[in-house]
C-alpha cells in the first residue's frame, strides 16, 4: 500500500450507519472538526438502508433504538418500520450538519499504520490512500449476506436473492416461492409475502423460539405530548431501558430465570399454532436464549395458511425449477429467498489491516480468536478503535446503547492524545488478555454456551459476539477511559529516533 507523508484528516470513520453517524456528531460536538465518512454505498444508512424487505422494522423499541442526545417524538410506533429508522439516520444526519463530511461510493479496502509517523494510511477503493491520526471502525455487523452451499443452486433456471438484497423488482403474485431460513428477518417479511404467493416452502435448520412483540400504534395526543416534553419522552425511555435490564437477567446472571421466558414462548406457540405436528415442528431443542430470541405475533398464524409448509428435512440438492430435500422430495419452486443472516465473522475478518511491526489483524484473530479490549482496542493496532467490535452485541437490549459507550470512550482516548500531545494510543496486551479472559470466563455457564449453534460462536465454540452482562456494566466499565491501560506513544516524524512514552 502507497505511503503519504501529509495528514488528510485526523480521524477517518468507516460506515454511515448508527455507529458513524453517532461517532460522527460526537466528534463535531466535542470540537474535532477534521473528520472525514467513507461509506461504500451512495447512500447512508447501513443496515436500515440495506434491509427493505416487506416488513422489515426493530425488534428493540425505537425510544431505546435511537441517540439519547437525539430523540424523535414522532415515531408511529412502538417498534419502528425500517423506512422511519432510516429517515431518522438521515435527519441526524442534516440537522448536525455532518452530511458534506461523508464521501459515498468511497469503500474502504484496507488499512496500514506507520510507525515512523504514528499515522494510518487508509486505502479507499484501492487505489486512493487517506492519511489520518485516528481510524474508527463503525461497519456494524449485519452488512455481509450470508448464503449456504446448496448443491446445484447454479443450476436453478429461476430467481434468488437475500433478504438484505431484496428484488423489489420481482413480482410474487402467484409464484413458487422457497424461503431458506427462520431467523430475524423471515419471521417478519413470511407474514407479508405469504398474503400474495401461490405456494411457500420454509425450510427451517432449527425452530427459533419466538415471543410476543408488545407492538402497539403510538396515538397522536401522545407523539404530540413527547414533542412538548423531552422529560415525558425520557421518562418512558428510561423505563424501557430497565425493563429490558429486568428481561436480561437470564441472559447475564443465571439461565435460571430463562424460565418465565421460555414460558410465555410455549404459551405463545400454543395459542397461535392449532396444529399439534405443526407446534412440534415449531418448538426448538435447545435452551432458550442460546440463540437469538425473536418477536412476532404474525408468523406463527402465517404458518397456519394452507399455502405454506414448513419444512425440516435438509436441501439436498437444488434442480432447474425445484428443491429436493434429503428424504427425495421434489418440490417445484421458481423463486429462492435466503433469509440465512450474515457472515458475522467475516465481517470484522474480512478486513485488511496492518499495525505495528506489519502484524495483519485478520492473521492474528485467525490464531488467537476475535477479541478486542472492551470489543474497542486492540493492542498492537494504536489509534484504531472499533465501535460495535467483538463482544459488544447483545441479546436483550439495544446496541445503540452500547454504541454511545464506546463513542464517549473514544472521545476521552482523543482527549488524552491532545492533553499529552501523543501521537498514539496502544492498548497494552496484558490489559486486553485480562478483559478477554474475563469475558470469556464470565461466558461459560451462560444460555449461549448451553449446547445449540448459532452465529455468536466461531468454529472452535468461542462466543466472540455477546456482551455477556448488564448493559449497565459496560457503561461502567467504559466512562471513565484508563491512561494506565495504554502506552501513550509519542514520535517525531522529522528525527530518526525510535518512539518515546509521553509523560
């Protein structure tokens, strides 16, 4: 990778959704003016700009979903459609005035610190290279469509695409459609496409566990009242935040209290689902918790329609106009649609990124494991921090939360690398393997470890996904930024001197 000696921008930020957008504002408001967003698309967004399939909307309640310095009163609902979160990105966006600060169709393709100037050089579309003091890393996690191996899948003569690739232009009226999957998204986009089909398939690998959405339409007089005042609007979010505190109790003390959980799941199923084969079919194996638990109160009575089957046995090959499942059932289908998640690895592995002594990130988590100190820093990368990084999503709460955290950590890092005049910040790798010990220790006898497989584990059963406690006990531990934790590094590019501590 070309090298440059000026500085283009103190900090690159990496992504336009809630992460850069958030990071983004901060910086702006704490006086760092000289920032530049790379997003990979002509649009801002992320996740709420990629995802437009029928249906598609939050799973936690937008009063939570959303930046404390930035509510909306106006949401419709009490878990917002996808188009409302995404308008709400774009308003943030035009009232901080940070929108000239983003460049679009700009993909960033790799990164690479010199120590000789204690400066990233990060190339752009692989050709152009940036030169800043900081890069800050916001690609969330749910941007890299995951598709399974389907034998033959190259021989189907119909249509494919994924969820997060929705062909609005392909009508369904009337067609044979397969849908490969059962996680967040087919749970919500089945119930509207199912109205308009011939025929649906499901192919389920495993029954999710599934609860009531306590979805209601948010009146005007109430909107109105938010909008007079924000203390009504905080008061009511502040008590979603701890209900949902409440519900996390299995998830980061004892499985134990999974119990009523996993109770109002089985009411729910057999309530809305008749069909004692069928409510077989739909009860999971595994420990409720284990993998993400999902919110619906229309996918269940969809799989009751006469036009869909829910099927478990495994593809096993797919044909020109059908799918063949492993007991030889042929079944003719001319339209496949993965809603089969993301590649929650690859999206940080995928990423090309040299630090100190030349070390490739990538290589080093492929040894070691993915893990980050706090899922923000890691030691041997300086003035890279991470947002949304390893061990910071959740299973109860909202990320926007846990987003703000880091956000405010990162500032503090900032702060620190001014008042000293450093010119960068490298985690110790003691303090890292300490955090990831701990985190790891503190996952073992948790509902994620009970047994089942899902995208928080890698390949060798190590959880690199979930913040395994309260999301109050992040914010604890990332308030107050720690100097002792780091070597704070200062060089001079103009002497040929090896780099000193600042003081």
């Amino acid at each position: 990778m070309p090298t440059r000696t000026e500085l283009d921008h103190e900090v690159v930020i990496i992504g336009t959704g809630f992460a850069g957008i958030g990071m983004a504002i901060r910086l702006q408001q704490s006086g760092v003016d000289d920032f530049v967003l790379l997003e990979k698309d002509s649009d801002l967004g992320g996740t709420w700009r990629d995802n437009t399939y029928p249906g598609c909307a939050c799973d936690v309640p937008s009063y939570l979903y959303s930046f404390s310095f930035e509510q909306n009163p106006h949401w419709s609902r009490m878990f917002s459609p996808q188009e409302e979160i995404w308008d709400y990105l774009r308003r943030c966006v035009d009232k901080y005035g940070i929108g000239d600060r983003i460049r679009y169709d700009a993909e960033w393709t790799g990164a690479r610190f010199d120590e000789a100037s204690g400066t990233w050089d990060v190339e752009v579309i692989g050709d152009e290279v940036l030169r800043s003091r900081v890069l800050i890393t916001g690609v969330g996690a749910l941007h890299m469509p995951s598709f399974p191996d389907l034998p033959g899948i190259e021989k189907f003569e119909g249509t494919t695409f994924h969820s997060s690739q929705w062909r609005h232009d392909h009508d369904l009226t009337d067609r044979k459609v397969a849908v490969v999957g059962t996680g967040a998204s087919a749970i919500q986009f089945v119930p509207q496409i199912v109205k308009q089909v011939e025929h649906l398939d499901l192919y389920q690998r495993s029954a999710a566990w599934v609860t009531p959405k306590p979805d209601r339409k948010i009146p005007d007089k109430e909107q109105r009242l938010y909008a007079r005042s924000s203390l009504a609007q905080r008061v009511v979010r502040n008590l979603i935040y701890w209900a949902m505190e409440v519900r996390g109790t299995g998830f980061a003390l004892t499985p134990k209290a999974m119990k009523a959980i996993e109770w109002s799941a089985k009411r729910h199923l057999a309530k809305q689902v008749s069909d004692p084969e069928l409510r077989a079919r739909l009860t999971p194996d595994y420990q409720i918790g284990c993998k993400r638990i999902l919110l619906s109160n229309d996918f269940y009575p969809a799989l009751a329609r006469d036009n869909i089957d829910v099927i478990t046995d495994g593809i096993a090959e797919v044909r020109a106009n059908s799918v063949v499942t492993a007991d030889g059932t042929e079944r003719a289908v001319d339209t496949i649609i993965f809603g089969t998640g993301f590649e929650i690895s690859g999206n940080l592995t995928h990423m090309k990124i040299f630090g100190r002594g030349g070390a490739e990130l990538n290589e080093q988590w492929q040894q070691r494991g993915i893990g980050a100190h706090l899922g923000i820093a890691v030691s041997g990368f300086p003035n890279l921090f991470f947002l949304l990084g390893p061990n910071t999503g959740l299973g109860h709460s909202s990320v926007v939360f846990m987003i703000e955290q880091q956000v405010n950590y990162v500032l503090q890092a900032l702060d620190l690398l001014d008042r000293r005049s450093a010119s960068y910040l490298d985690v110790r790798p003691d303090t890292q393997q300490t955090f990831l010990d701990r985190i790891q220790l503190r996952l073992t006898d948790t509902v994620w470890q009970s047994g089942c497989k899902s995208w928080y584990i890698d390949e060798n059963g190590r959880n690199f996904t979930i913040w395994p406690h309260y999301t109050w006990k992040y914010w604890m531990e990332t308030r107050k930024f720690s100097p002792a934790e780091y070597d704070v590094v200062r060089v001079d590019p103009d002497r040929d001197q090896e780099p000193a501590l600042a003081p």
